[in-house]
C-alpha cells in the first residue's frame, strides 16, 4: 500500500505572510495525521522561508506516523537531522535560491559527496532517499551510494499527462524499473494531483510512498483539509 505523506510547507508560507502562530503547522500536523495521512514532510530552508528549523523541532513531538524531511545536505541540516531524528531524510539538490525542487541529483557529479552523507544518516539508522530524474545512469550510480529509496521527480509527468498519459508516464516506468532491479525502493514527488496520481500509480504499483504539498493543501482551500486528505488516499487506493 502506498503512503499518502502530506507536505506542509505551504501552511507555513501562509503563516509567514502575517508572522504569529496562525495558521500553527503543529495543530495542522496533527489534524493532517487524525484525517489518515500516512505522514507529514516538510522541507526548511536556510531563510525559513516557509519551515523553520524550529518548526522541524516542534513537528518532531507531534508526527507519530512517519516524518519525512527534505532539504539540502548543508552543514546546518545535516545537524537538524542528526538531533532530530527523522523516519526518511529526503536529499535534495536544491540551492538556497531555488524557489521549488526543481532537478533530481547528478549522482555521477556528485558521487562521493553524497556517498558520505547517506554513510552517515545510515548509521544513524535514518532511512535516506535521493530527489531523482529519470536518467539510468545517474540512478545506477544512486544504487551503488547507500541509499535506501529514490524520489521520482514527477513534475514532467504532470506536465505530460493531460496531452498523453501514456507517454508522460513511460520514462518513470523505465526508472522504476531499473530502481527495482538495483534494489531500491521507490518514492514519487512533485506536481501530483488528483487528476494524475490514480493513472501514476495504476501503472506503478510497488510505490512505497508519494509526497504532496501544493496541490493538497489548494485542495483543501476549496474541500476542507479532512475531504482532501481522503480524497487523495482514495485516489491510491483504488489500485
């Protein structure tokens, strides 16, 4: 069955808007959990622009289901993963400026830099997965790093899929296969909705987990927070 992990960022962005506690990430963590979310994700930045790291600290008491961070493997979240202890850190190849993932890892490029972070969140007993593209021979290189699982950036699927379904998604076919081949399991992220998420993982069932923010959270502006929660479950479960 594949997990439903609700990112939050966007209820921080809106609470950062007016500065205070309201909208508060931790009640809505915990009513995201209550509603049948899998797990919650987050994903601070060095300006704090939306999550802070204290935000991090906060969620850390509260998420029960399984807590996913991304970001980045600066010196800084490095440290916040290692004391906070997280179920899954989710690496990223975002720089401070970059407004949204936007690009999987070039394992090849970084290679040895990242062998050495994913070595010691391991030994830490974190799980780690790595923000991926859908080239074979960077995702070969992630399977021979250490990590557990790879991300599937999903933003040109979503892209594609309301042209040609069948061609946005057969790229991501291809990787997961191969992640499956190498050992890897396999999370997705990115873009989707619930116009596209039932045809992706209809077509890619042994996905262990999907992260979703942006639309989730526009949802709810119009569904309420509890029917989007569902509603998006639904869309995976149904296959």
């Amino acid at each position: 069955m594949t997990k439903l992990s609700v990112n939050i960022n966007k209820i921080a962005t809106l609470r950062n808007a007016r500065g205070g506690s309201i909208p508060n990430v931790v009640k809505a963590a915990v009513d995201i959990q209550n509603f049948g979310a899998d797990g919650i994700t987050v994903h601070p930045r060095p300006d704090g622009r939306h999550i802070t790291y204290n935000d991090v600290r906060d969620l850390k008491k509260v998420v029960h289901t399984e807590f996913n961070i991304e970001g980045f493997p600066s010196e800084n979240f490095v440290k916040l993963i290692l004391e906070t202890q997280p179920d899954q850190v989710t690496l990223v190849p975002d720089g401070p400026e970059v407004l949204t993932s936007n690009a999987g890892w070039d394992t090849i490029k970084n290679e040895s830099f990242l062998t050495e972070v994913v070595s010691l969140f391991n030994k830490a007993g974190i799980r780690t997965s790595l923000f991926m593209g859908n080239d074979a021979n960077k995702i070969e290189k992630a399977g021979k790093i250490g990590t557990h699982r790879i991300e599937l950036y999903t933003e040109s699927y979503a892209k594609g899929y309301s042209r040609d379904a069948h061609q946005a998604i057969k790229p991501y076919l291809e990787s997961a296969s191969l992640a499956l081949k190498l050992g890897l399991e396999l999370n997705a992220g990115h873009d989707l909705d619930l116009k596209n998420l039932g045809y992706f993982k209809e077509n890619i069932p042994y996905l262990k987990e999907v992260s979703i923010g942006h639309a989730l959270i526009s949802d709810a502006l119009y569904l309420g927070l509890n029917n989007a929660v569902q509603m998006y479950k639904e869309r995976l479960h149904s296959y």
